[in-house]
C-alpha cells in the first residue's frame, strides 16, 4: 500500500467532530495493534444514510447495481408504545453522538459515550448540528416537506436543474415515497393543538397567509394518541428526538427498507468513516472505525471501491474532502472545495404567550406555516413548533421557526494542528434575512407575552448546507470534477439555501434528479 498504510493512513485521518477525545494521534492510542483489520472491495460505497445515501442506494439497487451503505449510528426501531428515542425533557445517552461538542443552546450536557442521535459541531460565530442514524437527519428532523417556489428556486439554485421537470417529477416521487400528507381538522381541533391555532389565528390578524405544512407521518397515530390506544408521543411533542410510536415516514422505513428488500444493498451501522483517498489505480479507499454503542473501535476496515458516493450530510462530507485534499490524499480537487457553506438562515424563537394558555400538552410536530415568498430576494417561512410538557409558566410558551433566503457563506479551512477541517462562519451572517424573519415573528407573538431569538444567544443551525457545491465543485448530478467515480449527494451539493424551504425535500428531489442520470449514463462504465 506504499505510503498509504494502515498506520500512516489511520494516524492522519482519525477524526472525530470537537472536543479532546475526537482526535486521535496515532493507532496505537487505541489500541490498533490489538484491533483486527480488515480489507475488502465493494462495487459501490456510500457513505451516509440520510436522504442523499437513500436515495441513492435504492436507485443504484434497482438498477441491480450492489451497494454498501456506511453509516457511524445505529439502527433506531420503533413501534407503538416503544421507548427507542430520547425526550428533550429526558435527555440521557442517546442524545449525543459520542465525538459530539457536549454544548447544546447555551446548555452543557455531560452524557456517558454513545453513538448518539445529535452531533453539535463548533465553528467560528454557528453551531451546526447533524444527525446519527440509520436514516440519518429524518429520524430528527420535525418533517417538514416543502416544495420551493419556481422564482425562489431559481435564485439560489441553477436553472440548468430544470425546475419545471423537477415539479413534474422528483418532486412528486420524493413526496410519494414519504407518504406526505397535512394534518387533519379533527386533530387540529383538539385542546392539545391550541398553540398551532393561536400561532394561525395570529399570523392571519397580522396580515400573513397560513396554510398547513406537508408532512411524512401517518396521522392515524396521532389520532390514535388522543384515542388512548397509545402513549403520547406525536400530541405531547415529545417526537423532536424520534418519533417512538412510528407512523414517521422517515428515510430508513422508506428508502432504504425498499433498497435493502431488492437484496443488492447492506446497510452497515456503526461503521464510522475516518478517512478517504485515492489510490495509484483510481480506485478509492475508505477507512472505517466499526464501533460498538458506546464508540469503542471494535474492527477496522479499509475498504476499497470504485464508486463513492459522499452523503455523509454537509458537515461531514465537506470536511472529509477538504481534509483528504488538504493531507493530498485526494490530489487534485476543485478549488471551490469547502467554500460556499450555508445555514439556510435557519431561526429559533421562544415565544411566551401571556394571554392564551396552551395545555399541559401541545400536539406537534409541525402543522401550520406562512411562506413569505412573492420577491425571492427575500423570501423566507415561519412555522410553529410546539414544545413538550414542560409544566408551570410553560403553559404559555412555544417556539416559532424561521429560515430563508439568505447570502451570506462560510467555508470549512484545514487546520493541521487539530488534524480536521474547521468550520469559519461571518459574525452575523445572516443579519439581513433574520432581520426580516424577526419582525415578522414579531408581529405574530404580539404585544402580550415575550419573544427570545435563541439565535442571539447561541447561533446554530440544523440545516447545513453546502461545502462541495454544485457548480464549482461539483456537476449537477453531484460527479466531482475531475475525480470519476466520487459523488457527492447529500446537503453538501446544495449551495447554502434552499429557497425559503427546510432542505429535506429539495435534497431528495436533486439526488433522485441525479440518479436518474447516472443510472442512465454511469452504471457498467464508471459504477
């Protein structure tokens, strides 16, 4: 393996996210003489399991192309009744992923090591969170599923992707296989839902539009809920750590039980990628920590392919490529790599509503919204998301949730002291957009009550966005230029926004735009 050893390579490449414990400066700092290795060779390989790995492993299957999904988290079953995922107002060890920053919204959490669901990761002026999981940020997403507009759409993202056919086709097959669908009236009107109908009766006294957010979740659980027939989980907004009850369409009930039912794809969890590179032949070289649940390095792997896929999320993605660039495991790459990187302007408020009282519970997770979107420049939506019971003053508090279109970017530099790219992000980013988002939320609490924006005292953002952007870095169909056979399909392909619309859908919609292509064009020459 000439220079690229196992040594050389797992010394340089075992990375974790932030804090002490995620960098590891040789093999032998764990134990790697005592750690069976272990190599093989796969057809494809993709890494993430989230929408952008999805999709892609059930296309590539049902082209009867074999697939090997790499995912660092662990399988997150659940069922009626289950107690699979944690509650915020329960927090314990399956909250964190075990590299993962312990600082949450000015809040340290100090959890015994898990492969957990959140990773925090701390950059200059944002904390950007990203999920752990098979299924990846649909296990904690609330689920919102928005389709842009076409003059929004077209601001922030390439013409060239078509959005006619994309509305007439992706689109619609990404909300078919997440079985969206609203909320019905007779849910709505029930006393635990009182805080999305304040927020609607608000936002239409204020002169905003409201309508309900599509979303992937069998309503019938809900319904069931109030029913008796099961514990709370969906009518209490309990699900923002995972739904125990199921009844969410997220990606691993989805995509990927469709994907591994073709017998062509092996999901394999708690398979952590350390490192990428390509070697003399053009093939590529994945080194994996196969870990156990509590992120002890069982086996290591080196697995070669001539396929990469890279749907590890935005974060993930873009500082494993910027780092194999930067230690010239990757020659060669596109000079925009790294640059580019978003927060799709993603805003949190708490609102305390002195003159309504929202119950001991309030029912979520999502189903009212007003889209502000006639001029693009500006476009931005805000939602409702209701809290868990959290008892006493609590009664008259929720959260409002804004993102729009916002160009502001950071980008993801090597730093050879900590053996990792950084994340660098402008102080006060995204002023312009958060101004407007603020003064409508604003308008919607009122003038009875108060209004925090969490953003001011830690910015953060769920929706990562960026870092191997199509256009510079990449094709429209996620091929890197100048590097056959590496992909990159996931947030890390879309230009830091997506049109004044939480990303899920729009990433989808790209990588089944995508597949659709390579299927046609790659599979039995480069794949």
């Amino acid at each position: 393996m000439s220079a690229f050893t196992r040594r050389s390579f797992l010394a340089r490449s075992a990375v974790g996210a932030a804090g002490a414990s995620a960098l590891v400066s040789s093999p032998s700092a764990r134990g790697a003489s005592r750690i069976p290795l272990v190599r093989s060779e796969e057809r494809v390989v993709v890494i993430g399991s989230g929408f952008g790995g999805g999709v892609s492993a059930l296309r590539l299957a049902q082209a009867g192309v074999p697939v090997l999904v790499l995912e660092r988290g662990k399988r997150w079953p659940t069922g009626p009744n289950a107690n699979t995922f944690p509650t915020i107002e329960h927090p314990d060890k399956r909250m964190l992923w075990y590299d993962s920053n312990p600082n949450l919204y000015g809040k340290t959490y100090l959890l015994p090591r898990y492969v957990g669901l959140i990773e925090a990761v701390v950059g200059d002026h944002m904390t950007a969170l990203c999920a752990a999981g098979v299924g990846g940020g649909s296990l904690v997403y609330q689920g919102m599923t928005l389709q842009p507009a076409e003059d929004v759409f077209n601001s922030v993202l390439p013409e060239a992707l078509d959005y006619a056919q994309m509305s007439a086709v992706h689109y619609p097959r990404v909300a078919k296989m997440l079985q969206v669908a609203v909320a019905p009236d007779e849910l709505i009107a029930d006393p635990a839902y009182k805080a999305p109908r304040v927020f609607a009766r608000n936002a239409q006294r204020a002169g905003y539009s409201v309508e309900k957010i599509p979303m992937p979740i069998d309503w019938n659980y809900a319904l069931a809920e109030l029913r008796g027939e099961m514990k709370r989980s969906y009518t209490n907004s309990e699900g923002s750590l995972g739904v125990n009850n199921g009844g969410k369409h997220s990606v691993d009930v989805t995509y990927l039980a469709q994907a591994e039912q073709t017998g062509l794809v092996t999901v394999a969890p708690m398979h952590h990628v350390t490192g990428v590179r390509r070697d003399k032949s053009g093939k590529w070289v994945v080194a994996v920590d196969h870990t156990d649940q509590n992120g002890r390095v069982i086996e290591q792997k080196l697995i070669t392919t001539k396929t990469l896929i890279m749907a590890a999320g935005s974060l993930n993605t873009t500082q494993l490529l910027v780092s194999a660039a930067a230690r010239g495991d990757i020659p060669d790459m596109p000079d925009g790599l790294g640059e580019g990187w978003g927060t799709n302007a993603d805003r949190i408020y708490v609102w305390e509503d002195l003159a309504d009282d929202f119950g001991s519970h309030q029912g979520g997770p999502v189903i009212y919204g007003s889209k502000e979107w006639a001029d693009p420049s500006i476009a931005n939506t805000i939602i409702q998301a209701s809290l868990p019971p959290l008892g006493g003053a609590a009664r008259h508090t929720t959260m409002l949730v804004g993102f729009g279109v916002s160009a502001a970017r950071g980008r993801f530099v090597y730093d050879p002291k900590k053996g990792r790219a950084m994340l660098q992000w402008p102080k006060n980013g995204d002023a312009l957009v958060h101004g407007r988002i603020g003064q409508r939320v604003r308008k919607v609490a009122g003038k009875v009550g108060g209004l925090l924006d969490t953003n001011l005292v830690a910015p953060s953002t769920w929706h990562a966005l960026g870092g191997a952007n199509m256009g510079t870095v990449c094709d429209l169909e996620g091929r890197v230029q100048g590097q056959p056979g590496l992909y990159v399909l996931d947030g890390a392909l879309i230009p830091g926004s997506t049109a004044a619309c939480n990303p899920s859908m729009t990433i989808a919609a790209v990588a089944e735009r995508a597949m659709d292509d390579i299927v046609r064009n790659d599979v039995g020459s480069v794949i």
